[in-house]
C-alpha cells in the first residue's frame, strides 16, 4: 500500500482522536472517583472504572468521532470491541 498524504491525514486525525478522548477521560474520571470520594485501587473505585468510566470512554470517543467526521470508523472499532468482549 502506497502512503498517500490522505492516508497520513487519516490516520493522524485518528491518532488526534484517541489522545483527546484518552485526555478528557483521565479528567472526568478524576472527577467521578472525586464526587464518590473513593480510594485508588479498592474495589468500589475498580467497579466504578468498569461500570461508569469506560462506558464514558465510549460515549466520548464517539463524540470526537462525530467532530472530526471519522464516527463510521470508530462505531465500527467500538462495535469490533464490544463483539469480542
């Protein structure tokens, strides 16, 4: 495959997605375990992660996606996640 200056744009317009959504997850995840005042590690904070965070993950991932026109590719990536789980 020939590397093209669309396919460098792409892809850099993904990478810019993650790291955003990888960015404004650490944040509100500092804030939810702040409002439920919970201790690194323990087993509220681990539930808390699975069951509130990573679902933001998605939701924020998503919302990136739309803004930077890529959602199609990146409902498919969570879709291919989520089959796999």
């Amino acid at each position: 495959m020939k590397i093209t200056r669309k396919h460098t744009f792409d892809f850099t317009i993904i990478i810019l997605i993650f790291a955003l959504t990888g960015l404004t997850t650490v944040y509100v995840s500092s804030l939810i375990t702040d409002i439920f005042v919970l201790k690194k590690w323990s087993l509220p904070y681990i539930l808390v992660y699975i069951f509130l965070i990573v679902p933001v993950y998605h939701l924020l991932l998503l919302g990136y996606a739309f803004l930077f026109r890529r959602f199609d590719f990146f409902l498919g990536y969570i879709k291919k996640i989520k089959s796999k789980v």
